[in-house]
C-alpha cells in the first residue's frame, strides 16, 4: 500500500456521517459526536471523554443542547482509537449525525421523575443506536423524551415522548411527531395520548419506518405532513403500526437511583458549553464525591449534579462557586444556548461567542432573568424558538469595504409555541442595539 497522499482512496465523508463525524474544514479536520443517552455521563464516562479530548482534540469539548457531546478538530486517522476508547466505557459515535436516529434527549434532567426518563431514553437509545433497519434515513430523525411539558421541547422533535402519568401501574406518555426547527419552523402534532410505556417501542419504529419510505431524500418527516396534510399523514402512521406486537423490554438496571425529591440538583453553568479538560476532570471529581458518581449535559448546555444529601449539595455549591461556575458573574446568571458557529462550523455564519459575549454585555439586568440563543445558521441547533429571544444568523451581506459580514434575525417566544420573527437582517450593531432596550 503506497504513502503517497495523491495515490490513497479519496475519503467519503458523507458516509462517515453515520459514525458521528463532520467535515469541519478544507483541511479535513473532523467533528465528532459523542451520544450520552439522556445526557447522563458516569464519572468513568467523563473522564475517559476528557481524556480522548486531551490526546485528539484540543483537551476541549462542547455540550449540545440535546445533551450530546463534540470533539473538535479530530483527525481522520485518530477515529479508531477515539473509537476503542469511547466502546470501553460504553459509549458510541454511530448514528450522532447523517440519516439515522440521533442521540435521544431528555432536557428535564435530574427533575422528579428523570429515573422514569432515562431509563426510557437508555433503552429506546440500545435500540435504535447502530441498528442497519434505521441508517441510511432520508435525514436525521430526533426523538426527545420528556417528564412534563416544560420548556416545550416535545415540539421539536421527530418523536417527542412527553410524561405525563408516573404513578399508576405503569408509566404513560403523551406522543408528538413531525416537529423540527432549521430553515421552516414547524411545531409537532399531538398524535396519541397517554400511551402506555410498553407501546412506545412499535410505536417508534413505527414513526422511523414512515419516514424511510415516505420522506424525499434530505427532508425531515414534517415534510410529509406539509405535503400530505395531518389527516393522511395519521392514516400512514396507523398502518405502520398494524401488525407490530413488539413490546418496550422491561427497565431493569437501566434506571438510575432517583435522587431524593428534596435535594435539589445543582447546576455547573459552562459559557456556551464550551470547557477545557481539565474543569472536566475537576467536574467528575465532584461528581464522583458528591453525586453517586453520574452527572448531566443539560438542555442549557451546563452541566447538573444531584447530590445525595443536603451535605453534598452544600460542598458542590462551594466548590463550584470557588471554581467561578456558581452563578457570579453575567455569563453564569444568563440562560444563553450558543451553538458553536464558525467557530467549528461549516455552515456557521458568524462567530457565536463573540456574539454572545457582546449580547451580555449589551443586555440590562432585567432582560438576564431571560432565556436566550444563538444559532449561527438557520439549522437552529441552539434552539433559539424555545428561548425567550432568540437569534439566528440568517445570511451573509457584503459591506461597503467588500467584506461579508453576518445578518441577524430575532425570534420572541411569549407562549407554548414556537417563537416567532420579529426583527429581520440586522447588523451586528442593530442586533445589540436591540438586545439593549428589552425590558
């Protein structure tokens, strides 16, 4: 086999999708996603990220809003070896990006019934995660699991599995799909209520097949119900479902010991969930000391403890706010979801956290009681319809020098729904100038 560059195999990396990869740049730096079923990391499975990242990428890291996490800047040639080392603490890449089911999120995390959640999201997650009957999708499908409706979540999903009865006999959900953000907002429908928890699995795959065979190729499944209106689309998903008797597996170790109901969580707050190695590593520690050894990706992109006792809950608080994580400063007070841009980004079209950071700036202190994101393409990754306000770089302008310079759109959310539009195509200077007088 020749060492020649020009003579080896050209590198296909729209098939590398499937095993979580990105094509950052021109110079074939990679992105990798990591999927950590309900975002709930064991202290070994932090660790052992923190050190992968240290050796191939940086010794940074970035948490997703769907509780994922992403190596930066990764070689083509380092994959196996991230590879053995994420399978040996039980983690997986397969199926983070490209036309399979995503990593399964559960934003509610450490809320009262979060054991229910996680344990439904870890087996739904051993179900679907490198199963050949679900790759090779039209486009990626999302399934979001739920302990109640806030926050609205449910809406965004391919799949959105909402809690809603945790005391009876068994477990019963409220299911929503064909919702999705990106370039054409659309909110989930309501298809089935009170689903007991042992159907959920037929009625997954069933949501997973209609796509495969009814979406157009790079579509999402809410394409189908905008081209064959909601009366037809629950016909086909009707008879999906005939004749599939499979029944969810029992939990068995797969549930989490909840926390107690009293204890609260406790929240490290991570700018943009953007963090080094090292504040991972001190992280783990605490996890390990004061949090039966698991911790959380949050919604928010932070990371959550639930510790034991109110002991343990007071030595986090004070370790964390000795570390600056404790909610001192404008960063740590504001909810501010910040996708990572082009930063890291292709599509990326501006640089998000320096937005971010002129926005904090900018913003009066009433408005940081506020939640807030910022995407930096209209694919929406930071959610920014769920927030309070929300900004997505819409497209690129060339100013009066020639240089191509980001334009802003900003959503109000004042409801259960998606936010809508109400500022288009602003500078940079407009967007803070707006920021600046919410109230």
């Amino acid at each position: 086999m020749t060492s020649d560059p020009s003579q080896q195999p050209a590198v296909d990396f729209h098939q590398l999708r499937l095993d979580g990869v990105y094509r950052m740049n021109d110079a074939d730096e990679l992105m990798l996603r990591i999927k950590v079923p309900a975002g709930v990391l064991s202290v070994e499975q932090a660790l052992k990220t923190a050190e992968l990242a240290e050796r191939f990428a940086g010794a940074r890291v970035h948490l997703t809003t769907r509780g994922s996490i992403e190596l930066h800047r990764v070689r083509l040639a380092d994959l196996p070896a991230i590879g053995r080392g994420l399978a040996a603490v039980g983690l997986t890449t397969r199926g983070a990006c490209g036309g399979a089911v995503r990593g399964i999120a559960c934003s509610t995390s450490f809320s009262r019934n979060f054991a229910l959640t996680q344990s439904l999201v870890r087996r739904l997650h051993r179900h679907f995660a490198g199963n050949p009957h679900f790759e090779n999708l039209p486009k990626k499908f999302k399934i979001g699991v739920e302990d109640g409706y806030a926050g609205s979540r449910h809406l965004i999903q391919d799949l959105g599995l909402v809690l809603i009865d945790a005391q009876g006999a068994e477990p019963r959900y409220d299911v929503w799909v064909a919702g999705g953000l990106g370039r054409e907002p659309q909110a989930a429908l309501l298809f089935a209520e009170g689903v007991a928890e042992s159907r959920l699995l037929p009625l997954a795959e069933a949501v997973v097949r209609l796509h495969a065979r009814h979406t157009p190729t790079g579509k999402r499944l809410k394409h189908v119900v905008r081209r064959l209106g909601e009366e037809s689309f629950r016909r086909l998903l009707d008879a999906e479902l005939n004749g599939r008797p499979e029944r969810l597996a029992p939990a068995g170790l797969d549930t989490l010991p909840a926390p107690p109901t009293a204890c609260a969580p406790v929240t490290a707050a991570i700018f943009a969930g953007d963090l080094d190695t090292s504040l991972l590593r001190r992280l783990a520690t605490l996890a390990r000391d004061h949090a039966g050894g698991y911790l959380a990706v949050t919604a928010d992109q932070n990371l959550a403890f639930a510790p034991l006792n109110e002991d343990d809950r007071r030595e986090l608080l004070a370790h964390l706010a000795a570390a600056g994580l404790g909610g001192a400063s404008p960063e740590e007070r504001t909810t501010l979801r910040v996708c990572v841009g082009n930063h890291a980004c292709r599509m990326g079209l501006s640089p998000t956290r320096e937005v971010a950071r002129r926005m904090l700036q900018a913003m009066p202190g009433d408005a940081r009681a506020l939640s807030w994101a910022i995407s930096g393409c209209p694919n929406s990754c930071s959610q920014p319809q769920l927030a309070d306000f929300g900004v997505i770089s819409s497209r690129l302008i060339k100013d009066d020098q020639g240089e191509r310079q980001p334009r802003f759109d900003v959503y109000r959310r004042k409801d259960a729904k998606l936010g809508d539009r109400i500022h288009q195509e602003l500078t940079l200077a407009e967007l803070l100038d707006v920021v600046s007088r919410i109230k």
